[in-house]
C-alpha cells in the first residue's frame, strides 16, 4: 500500500522526470495496468521522461524507446529497446544442467526452509539439458530446513515465463493434491510435466515454498529452460511464424466442411 501511495503521489506532482523502481511487482493486475496506462499518459500525452526500473520485459517493451542493461551497478548496454531486451536475455544464467542456487539473488519468504539445488531429467531420469516440445519433463528441486521436524501443510508451485517475462502457467500442489502436503526436513521435490506445452525458445521458471500460507522460499528466474520443437500436433510444425517462445501450446482439432 506504501509503494501504490507513493507511485499516485508522485505521478500526480508532474515532475519533469519521473524515477520508478519496481512499482510494478508489488501489485495485483488492476493496479499493474493503471500504472502503465498512467507512466504511458506521462510520455506521450505530457511529454515527460520516465526513467522505469524492472526486469519485467513486457513493460519495459511496451514503455521505453531506449533501454540500459546494468550489471553490479555498472551500464552494460544502452540502445534501443528491443536490442537491450535480446542483450539481456542472453546473458541470463543457465542453470539446464543443475546448479546450486542457495545464493541466488532476487529472494523472498522467510526462509527458514530453503531451495539450493534445480535440475532438469526426462522420463527415464536421464539429466538433460534440453527439453524437448510435447514430451515429458521432470524438474528436481532440492530444498532443506533449518529445523529438524517434518515441514506440515506445504505448498510447493513452479510457474514458467516466457523471456519477456509474462507469465504462461503455473504447477503447484494445490491444483493436483488433495490433501495436505508434509514433507521431511530436508529431501528433493519433483515436479513431472506429462508433455510440456512450450515451442522451441527460452523459459525462465520462478519458485515458491509455503508452509502453513506463509512463503519460506520465493526466487524469481530460479532456472532458465531451452526447449526445441518437438512433433507436438503431429504435423511437423509446431508454432505459426514469429510465435517462437511466445505461447503455449494447447492439442485441439477443427472441423472443417
């Protein structure tokens, strides 16, 4: 509620350059596209600068004209912002083979209970380091607790991104497990995936551990994930063209007379 105070302050003080870091992340949908449509009135309708801090790359795409990509506080790249957005995806970390992110940035929750270790397998429980469309996935997550009583009443969930940041679904136990979820102090959770509905592209997938309606562990951008086209319809092709790593993809059939 402070952070939506201070963003209608400061945006109705008409100030010739507005700073605004994060605004964005801290809202629900109503209040995300009020914020656009008001930052996107500032620019073009009043004709002031904007100076909007975010690692959401849709906002970013539809607000900036130029784009600067920093790293530990120095400006790695400005240009325009559709090349600032493929720089930055770019050089995002891969963690395809698995990798210890217990130092990962970019944190929440209270982290009493913590996730250190992502992972990616096929069906076999082969590790890979690729997905591939319409087939099955297994994502491995590796977490532990600072107590060493079972953890009761969990929630555990994983959503996937596209790379301009927008969300596409979501796995989570509430949606699958009827009853409640307790888990070992510390142990591996998987999450299988029947057949991933993603084109060829790159994905990113945040993480988030409840206990008890309370976030442990939230981390954004926990692993990116590198799927290629796989015979998803059956037709050799998967996305129309220009989709690629934009959508997901959903079997259906038409009927045609």
């Amino acid at each position: 509620m402070y952070v939506r105070l201070a963003f209608s302050v400061a945006a109705h003080m008409e100030p010739d350059i507005l700073l605004v870091d994060e605004v964005l992340a801290v809202g629900d949908a109503e209040f995300q596209k009020k914020c656009l449509g008001k930052m996107d009135e500032i620019t073009k309708k009043d004709g002031r600068t904007i100076i909007f801090v975010s690692h959401n790359m849709g906002a970013i795409q539809q607000l900036c004209t130029k784009t600067a990509v920093l790293s530990n506080g120095k400006i790695e790249l400005f240009d325009d912002t559709d090349k600032a957005i493929h720089f930055y995806i770019d050089k995002l970390p891969s963690l395809m083979n698995g990798g210890n992110i217990s130092t990962r940035k970019r944190r929440g929750g209270v982290q009493n209970t913590k996730v250190t270790q992502v992972a990616f397998y096929d069906k076999d429980g082969n590790k890979i380091d690729r997905a591939v469309t319409g087939k099955p996935l297994k994502i491995r997550f590796t977490y532990s607790s600072k107590k060493p009583t079972p953890i009761e009443n969990c929630r555990v969930a994983v959503s996937f991104k596209n790379m301009l940041g927008q969300d596409l679904f979501i796995c989570s136990t509430e949606l699958t497990e009827k009853n409640a979820v307790h888990l070992p102090p510390s142990g591996d959770i998987t999450c299988e995936i029947e057949a991933l509905p993603l084109g060829k592209g790159r994905y990113t997938l945040d993480f988030m551990f409840e206990v008890d309606r309370q976030v442990e562990d939230r981390l954004e951008d926990a692993a990116t994930l590198q799927v290629e086209n796989g015979d998803f319809y059956g037709t050799a092709v998967t996305t129309p063209p220009n989709w690629e790593g934009r959508a997901v993809l959903v079997k259906h059939h038409w009927f045609l007379k």
